[in-house]
C-alpha cells in the first residue's frame, strides 16, 4: 500500500514545503493539496517548490476540477511540472465543491467532467484533444504521463470514474462504504471494457495518532462535514431512502443546518456540530499506531493501493512521523 499527504496550502508555503519533505522521509510516494483558489494559495506553484525539494514524491490536487481554469491551462501546467521534474504529477479531479461555490459558480456537471478526463490527460501527454470545439495540441510535450483520479461518492459518479479515470479517490475510510464503492467502480470499469484492476484506489481521510480519542476525534470532526456536503448532493439527487445511496452515507446528514466554507477543512469547524462520534470514528483513523495498523489492513484487503493522510489538525508532524515509525513499515508486509 503507497501512502500520501493531503494538506492545504495555507501560507507560508514554506510551511507546506517542509511537512511533504517530512513525509518523503517518512516513507509517503504522494503528496497532495487542496485546490481552491478563494481559500488558499494556488497549489501548482508551490507543487513546483515541493518537486524541486524531494525526490521522488509526486504530487497533485485532491481535488481540482473542470472550471477553475480552462482545460489547456490545466494539462500545460501540468506537463510543464512533469517536463521538469520527470512525470511526478497526478491530477485529482472532480466536480468541485470549494472551488466553485466560494466563488459563487455551481459545481460541474458530471457530463463536463468527464470530457475534461479526457482531455487533460490527452493534452498533457502530448496528444491531440478538442476544447470548446477548437483542436489543439501541446507541441513541446515529450513522452508526458499524467493519471488522472476521479473523486466520486454517488453511483452517476462512481460510474463514470470506472468508465474514464485512471483511479478513483474516495474521501472516507469506513470499510463499509468503501467496499460498496470499490465495486461498483469495478464494475463499471468491466463493463466499459476495461481492466477493473487498472484502476487505482485511493482512500483520503484523516488520520490521528495517539490515546486520547475524545480529543482526536474533536481534532477530525471537521471531515464529517465535508463529506457531508457531498453527500446533500447525493440526498437532494436521489433522495435518502432511494436505495441508490447507502443510508450509512446519508443517515448522519439530517441534523445538518448549513455549512460555512470559510472553516473548510479546518479542525474546530462550527459548521460540523451535526456529526456524531460514530461517523468519526467510521470515516478517519483514529487511536494508537495499531488501530490504524488493522483498519488500514482492511482496506488494503478491499483493493485499496493507497491511504492518504489529511493532516489538518494540531499533530501534523507527530503524524507524519508516527506513520513513517511504525504504521507504513507495518503495511509492507
């Protein structure tokens, strides 16, 4: 199992710079970052600061999407990030959330993001692609990778990802509802005719080490409301008892009164007070290094290739560390 960083980059960039060179030490192969333009610094120029410090640590947003800038814009950066520091870049993707709505702009449609996949990736592996009905190539791309992830929750989603990505991103931990999701990628992926084990799995959620976990879980309680402005989506779609959408998914939402994006991400986050402990402790890793240890074994057992970190709370280094001691060397077996 490969193990990423997700953070956001809050200033000083610095700061971000030496917690991904913390986490190559540590044994971490990516590192990621929020994208949203409003609410942090703009990601890809400090993924240029990151490459040119590490090694061999790839990076990429969790997760951009198809409005923010145009799609050549996107693949230029970047295949000008793998042009200089040799195709060390993944591009996340997604409907955007933050993004979008803080700039007041409705997330993308679905049919939108799909076309972009494709594009992107065409684009900034040197291959011709068509945006807004103009062809176009990049011609001082050479021999240019970029995988490109989807992040998905409902089943319209999930589909296309098995249909398109090169790997799907899933922005919870519960075992449950990751097997449930897992699936029904690979299922869509054999029916599109491709190889369901192409597709990369990539768990996202917050991990925190240590005993006290009254206190971990007010650190991480912030995740259950961000996935719970997806999962309103998926409620106001589908409905909460359609059966199209787990109700282990939905069920934690009714309390929810509204979400403030200017604590997006962020421990303490007072739009969050609807989450129950037990979604905490179903959605992140929490506890000593062995209870992270045996849920991430889990995991690995549903298919899952990579479990990376949120790292948003006031631990960041202790974690790192800790999963670099004891918990990634564990998972090497």
């Amino acid at each position: 199992m490969d193990f990423g960083l997700v953070l956001q980059t809050d200033p000083p960039a610095s700061r971000v710079i030496s917690l991904m060179k913390r986490a190559e030490r540590n044994g971490f192969t990516h590192g990621w970052t929020f994208d949203s333009a409003v609410l942090w610094q703009e990601p890809f120029v400090v993924y240029s600061q990151i490459l040119a410090h590490t090694t061999t640590l790839k990076v990429g947003p969790m997760v951009t999407n198809p409005g923010t800038r145009t799609w050549e814009v996107t693949a230029s950066t970047f295949a000008t990030l793998n042009d200089m520091y040799g195709n060390r870049t993944v591009c996340g993707i997604g409907r955007g959330d933050s993004a979008m709505r803080v700039a007041g702009r409705k997330p993308n449609t679905l049919a939108r993001l799909g076309e972009a996949i494709e594009v992107i990736r065409d684009l900034a592996e040197g291959r011709e692609a068509e945006v807004d009905g103009q062809r176009m190539r990049l011609p001082w791309v050479r021999d240019g990778k970029l995988p490109v992830w989807m992040a998905a929750y409902g089943p319209k989603a999930l589909a296309l990802t098995g249909r398109k990505a090169d790997g799907f991103i899933l922005q919870l931990a519960d075992p449950f509802l990751t097997e449930w999701m897992v699936k029904a990628v690979r299922n869509a992926a054999a029916e599109a005719g491709r190889d369901p084990d192409s597709v990369t799995i990539c768990v996202a959620a917050p991990a925190y080490v240590g005993d006290d976990l009254a206190h971990a879980r007010e650190q991480c309680r912030w995740f259950g409301g961000m996935v719970g402005n997806h999962v309103a989506d998926l409620v106001s779609r589908y409905g909460d008892h359609s059966g199209m959408v787990p109700e282990a998914l939905t069920d934690y939402i009714k309390g929810r009164q509204g979400y403030d994006y200017s604590h997006h991400g962020r421990a303490g986050n007072p739009s969050t007070d609807f989450v129950p402990d037990e979604i905490v402790d179903r959605f992140c890793l929490l506890g000593p290094p062995e209870a992270h240890i045996e849920k991430l074994r889990a995991l690995r057992d549903l298919g899952v290739d990579q479990f990376a970190v949120y790292d948003m709370h006031d631990a960041q280094e202790t974690t790192i560390d800790a999963y670099g001691a004891e918990i990634i060397p564990a998972l090497g077996d």
